[in-house]
C-alpha cells in the first residue's frame, strides 16, 4: 500500500514537472510560430487572383457578360503602384492606388443619388479613382482625379465615353480643383486655384468625337466592348489629362493625337510571367508618349506604365474588396497587404 502510494505521488509528480516544462519550453515555440505567421510576406500571387465563385471566360464576345459578372459583384479593384513621379525637373517616389467601381448617377444632375432612382432618371457609370501621393523636399503632394465613365448609352451619353471628371491637387503652397462634365454635346469646366492666374475659371469645349486623356485608361481595359486591335491604331481628339495640364499650368485645349495597341507580348510582373497588351498614345505638339501595359486576359488589369513626362510605374497588388465596409482598425492589415505601408 505504502509502495503503491508513493508510486502515483510520483506518477502525479512526473506530470506536473511535464506540464511545466511544456509550458517554459513549448508555449515560447508557439509564440513564436505565431508571430512569424502573423508578420509573414503576403502572397501577392494568391491575393491578385479573381475570387473562383466569378466564372471568367475568354474572347471577345465574353467581355460583356464578363463586366455584369464582376462588376456587380459588390466589390472594387483596388490596385496598387510603385510610382515614380516627374515633378519640377525631378522623378519623385511615391504611391499610386486605382480603384475601380460601378454606380449610378443621377442623370439630370451627373451626380451619385442617395436613394435609388427607376432606370430612367440614372446612368451607370465605371468609376475610377486615381490617388497619387509623393514628396517633393520637404513638402508633400496629394493628387486625386475621379473619371465616371459610361458603361451604356443613355441620352447623349454613349457607353465608354467621358460622363465627368473631377480632379484635386493638394500640397503645402495649396490647392486646386478641377471639373469637367459632360453635358448636352459640351464638357464644360470650373477650375478653382490657389494661383492668381487661374484661381476661379470656367471652360467650354466641343464633347463630341473629342477624348479625354483619363478616359483612356479606362478605354485600354476593354472591359465591356473591344476598343482597339492588336496592330491597329486610331486617330484621335485628345483633351490632356486634368493632372498634366495642372503641372504644365496650361489652358485646357484640344490636341491631335493617335492610340496604337501595339500587340501581345510577355512580361514579367508581380502577377507572374503573363501575357500582355501593349498600348501607346501621343499628342500633337506634347513631348513624349505614353505607354501601358495590360494583362492579356479578362479582367485586362495595367500591370505598368511609363508617361509622357517621364512618370512611371509597376503593379505592386490587386485585390477585389468592399473597401467602403472595411473603416474599422481591425482592415489595418490589409494597408500591408496592398503594399501601401512597409
């Protein structure tokens, strides 16, 4: 009895002095384990692919049941950019995000409803906002341009063409705002400015057959109907882009210019070794052309870009998210995610 007891006092005893060092030897471990998952290197490969539950297909027919299938599925394409921005002489590092979008817009106004509006009185629209943030010295800039391009036709609006632009530049001297509208077969303009020469303005041009420099980028994806073939090129009326203008401090004016898709090659990106269109455009009487690579296949994403003032930029990350609902501190991460912080 006395032996038996003495043998579970120590069965007991073995246990315990187990359990302690589990915990002192095996619970660091853990930690440790869990750390390292917590602060490891996003797969960019896993988190730029299009969630499986939308079934893409191929070809130039498939574009528009391919635009209902994934531009409507409650989300936008945020991607993200390495930039490198030529500012006063000078290539500046930076960040450039676009985040693509549908809604509706009121069509009597061209502005977003609050409620929901019967067919007639709204007109769908792809929204893209382009953010670009970047230092020069000492002090810091922050541009937005906001394109709502037409994704049908309604009134005199036809799908894929310039419906509004409005653009932002803040930095330390201050700021400017620019809008454009496109109404009644005329874009018509107010330009609000820190500088004298142009602090309160108003324009009028020709909208017909006449394109913005911003809207290009949203032509080139080719989301919802073929723009441009392989090897063609097109000759165009092109307003230069709000953010050009804004840095040559020019009037707005329309220039002479030509597109080229100049056919499919491969290129190696944060997407992998893909296939991709290559796209060139021009102004007349515009130094230099730009140039943008984009993927091959649906849904067409620009994977770089080069411009005409020497500005350029890589793809860093793509997601498809419902950023709208993700204010709270516990999406911080995701700022990682799309390589927006370190």
């Amino acid at each position: 009895m006395y032996i038996h007891a003495l043998l579970k006092i120590s069965r007991i005893g073995f246990i315990r002095s187990s359990i302690r060092f589990s915990q002192a030897f095996l619970m660091p471990g853990l930690l440790v384990v869990l750390l390292m998952q917590n602060f490891a290197p996003a797969d960019l490969s896993k988190q730029n692919q299009i969630p499986p539950k939308i079934a893409i297909t191929q070809g130039q027919n498939s574009k528009e049941s391919n635009f209902k299938k994934l531009w409507y599925d409650g989300n936008a394409e945020i991607s993200t950019y390495t930039l490198l921005e030529s500012r006063y002489g000078q290539i500046r590092n930076g960040k450039r995000v676009m985040v693509w979008v549908t809604e509706p817009l009121r069509l009597n106004t061209l502005i977003k409803p609050d409620k929901k509006l019967a067919e007639s009185e709204m007109i769908r629209v792809l929204k893209l906002n382009d953010l670009r943030k970047f230092s020069t010295g000492i002090y810091e800039y922050s541009v937005m341009t906001s394109l709502f391009s037409a994704v049908e036709n309604k009134g005199l609006l036809k799908n894929n063409e310039t419906v509004k632009i409005s653009f932002t530049a803040q930095e330390w001297c201050g700021q400017v705002f620019d809008r454009l509208i496109n109404k009644d077969s005329a874009f018509t303009g107010h330009i609000y400015s820190y500088f004298e020469t142009d602090a309160e303005k108003k324009y009028t041009l020709p909208s017909q057959n006449i394109e913005t420099e911003e809207n290009l980028w949203m032509r080139i994806r080719e989301l919802n109907s073929v723009y441009l073939l392989p090897g063609n090129s097109l000759e165009l009326s092109i307003l230069p882009s709000r953010w050009m203008e804004r840095k040559a401090h020019g009037a707005p004016q329309v220039h002479k210019g030509v597109i080229s898709n100049e056919g499919v090659s491969q290129l190696n990106t944060v997407l992998g070794k893909i296939f991709v269109k290559k796209y060139v455009w021009q102004l007349n009487g515009q130094p230099g052309k730009t140039t943008v690579w984009v993927e091959e296949k649906y849904p067409h994403r620009i994977v770089q870009f080069t411009e005409r003032d020497g500005s350029s930029g890589k793809l860093l990350a793509s997601r498809r998210e419902p950023y709208w609902t993700q204010n709270s501190t516990k999406f911080d991460f995701k700022r990682k995610e799309l390589g927006l912080v370190e």
